[in-house]
C-alpha cells in the first residue's frame, strides 16, 4: 500500500496526506488481456486509462515511489509545517475516533494520545 | 483506358476493344500490337487506382475546387476520392472536381452524416475522405475533435476520441472515492487526499483548473443508521479557493460538527 506523508502543523496538529497511485509517472500500462498501453514520455497512470486503479493491470513507473512521495509532498505540505515525515499506511491509526487528538511521531507515525 | 470495355465473357474479348485483337486466325502481326495495347490499358488503371483517385491542387473553403487524376472522364457513383482542405469550411460546401488536363465535372454538394455541411466538417490541412454517391460527395472520414472543439462542445462536425472526451463542459475533470482516511479506491485526475482533520479533507489535483470557479459535488457515506445523529453533509468549505485542491467538510446534521463519513465522494467539473 501506498506510504503516507504525516506533518505538525504550528498549532501541533497532525495531518495525513494520502498520495494517489494514479498520479504516479509511468511509461506504460499492461492490461489484463495482454494489451500494453505506451507513451514516449511519462504520464500519470490514470491518463492511460482515464482511471486508476484498473483491475489487472499493471504499470511500467518512471518514477520511483520515493520521487513521487516527495513530488505530493512538495506540492500539499505547507512551508509553515514544522515537521515533516513519510510513513507507512499501517503506521496510521485505523481507529479514527479520537482522529483529533493524533500526535506526531517520527518514529512510529502518527499516535494516539 | 480502355480496360472499361474489357469482358468477363472471355469469348467476347476476341475483338471489339480498342487496340486489341484476340480473334482466332488473327495475323501474326497483330500478336505484339494487341499484347502492348493490354500492357497501356494495365498500366493506365494501375496508374489511377495508384492515384486512389487523389484530389490535388485544392481550394477554396466552401466552394472547392480541385483536380483529380486524368483518366476521370465523369463521375459515378461509388467513386472514392481522398482530399486535404485549403481552408476549414464555415457553412453549406461544394466541391467541383476537374480531371487533370479535362473540363470540370460540375460542383456537387457535399454532405456529412446524411444532411448537407454546416460548417467544420472539413478542416485545414486534415485529408478527409469523400464517397460520391451518384448525387453528392459524403464525408466518411470525420476530423478529430481538439480540446478547443470539446471545450466550445458547440460542433456536430467532428469525432471525439477518449482522449480528448474529458475537456467538455458536462464531463467531470476529477473525481474520487476514498474511506475516511486516506486511501483512495478510485479516482480520476486526483494526486493526493490530505487528512487534516475528522470531517476535513483536502482533494488535490493533478492537473489544476484553470481558475477557481469551478463546481464541486460531494456526498459523505455514512456507516450508521438513519437517525439524525448519523446524518452527515458534505459542503465545500468557505476557505478553499484554490484552483488545484479543494478542502471538503463532513458535518453532522445535528449538531454541525465535524464527522468522519465512511467514504468520501466527490466530483469537480469545470475549465482546466
């Protein structure tokens, strides 16, 4: 599963950004049925097939996931983030009930208080 | 050419055809006249069929003109003849074919989809292809619509391909489901889904719009029952303005707080 970009805000609130794989560059895309969909420059995968993802099918990235990682971030983290940090899907807690009292982990992700 | 005249009775091929001489007792020094009189006659259709009947020297934009290669004595129905336009047309359009070095062949309407042009049917520079049906010229090939056709979403005279079906006004230009936190299922044109708070997500383009008015739609699906405690509203929020995301807010119908749904939704159209 995808990574998750984690970030304090000043008032030291957590925020999760899930990346989406369907804006990940690739150079293709192989359907299920054998058909490969190609391009001569790198595209986000959902420009292949106007969806992302598509049962079966698999992409060819350009980008690594790292690269891509740090594209979202730069793009949704506010300069006034005081920290910032990627993580894994499982280090977000499943249990959103007391969503708001999250804290910023570096080491774990997020945690609740 | 007089390959026209050619049978497909072999009997009927012994005379009668121009330059050709197959009759039985024939002299011998007929042999060599009517086999380089066969030879003309094929090589004059291959030309022409080579030619495909090729319209060149094109112009006009709605009233055509052009010529056309010299074994095309008339027209006839049938007849297929490729074109590459001077000019886009603008309205109702003739096209008056003159075989090379011949007189022209008169103008004929011509017609795409059944009824006469209305205009953008033939385009600068795109090769259409024509079927003249005995009365008119038919389009059979139609121009690929570009995004400023899709956008303009005005034209009947041009074919939409996948690739450009997205630029039309009533088309969703990003859409997406995702469950309450931050993993999206599906979703088009969408790079990331930011969590900023319980009820407060941050939708953020791939490719942004071109300003920020544009419409959003969302709906909050909720994993409880139907009393009012559980019913939930999705509203754009008053702070997002931004051409590239937009923040969406789930509240709770009883009380207007923040709520998680258990799946977002949301669609945007608008001009990207």
């Amino acid at each position: 599963m995808m990574k998750r970009i984690i970030y304090e805000t000043q008032e030291q609130k957590v925020v999760v950004v899930g990346p989406f794989e369907g804006a990940r560059l690739a150079i293709a895309v192989a359907l299920r049925d054998g058909t490969v969909l190609s391009s001569d420059k790198s595209m986000p995968a959902d420009r292949f097939l106007r969806r992302w993802p598509v049962e079966g099918a698999v992409a060819t990235w350009s980008e690594s996931e790292d690269a891509f990682l740090q594209r979202i971030a730069d793009s949704t983290v506010p300069s006034s983030a005081k920290r910032v940090a990627i993580v894994n899907a499982s280090q977000i807690p499943a249990d959103r009930s007391r969503r708001d009292s999250w804290t910023f982990d570096e080491i774990v992700g997020a945690r609740v208080l | 050419m007089s390959i026209d005249q050619w049978s497909t009775t072999a009997g009927n091929n012994a005379s009668g055809v121009t330059g050709v001489n197959w009759a039985e007792g024939q002299a011998p020094s007929t042999v060599n006249d009517s086999a380089r009189a066969m030879m003309a006659d094929v090589a004059a259709w291959y030309g022409q069929a080579k030619q495909n009947l090729a319209l060149t020297s094109v112009a006009g934009t709605n009233t055509i003109t052009a010529t056309g290669a010299a074994q095309i004595a008339s027209l006839a129905a049938n007849q297929i003849f490729t074109i590459i336009p001077a000019a886009t047309n603008t309205g109702a359009t003739t096209l008056n074919v003159t075989p090379s070095g011949g007189a022209a062949l008169g103008a004929k309407n011509v017609f795409a989809n059944g009824a006469a042009c209305a205009g953008g049917e033939l385009k600068l520079g795109v090769p259409s292809i024509l079927l003249y049906d005995g009365t008119q010229y038919n389009i059979l090939a139609y121009p690929v619509a570009t995004q400023a056709d899709q956008e303009a979403g005005t034209s009947g005279a041009v074919a939409v391909t996948p690739a450009k079906q997205q630029f039309h006004p009533s088309a969703a230009k990003a859409w997406c489901h995702n469950d309450a936190g931050t993993t999206i299922s599906a979703g088009y044109n969408i790079s990331s889904v930011t969590d900023t708070s319980t009820g407060d997500h941050t939708f953020t383009f791939t490719t942004a719009f071109s300003s920020a008015n544009y419409c959003t739609i969302a709906t909050a699906k909720s994993a409880f029952g139907g009393s009012a405690a559980s019913t939930l509203i999705a509203m754009v929020s008053a702070d997002s303005g931004s051409s590239s995301a937009v923040q969406i807010y789930v509240l709770r119908v009883l009380d207007g707080a923040k709520a998680d749904p258990s799946f977002w939704e949301m669609a945007c159209f608008g001009d990207q």
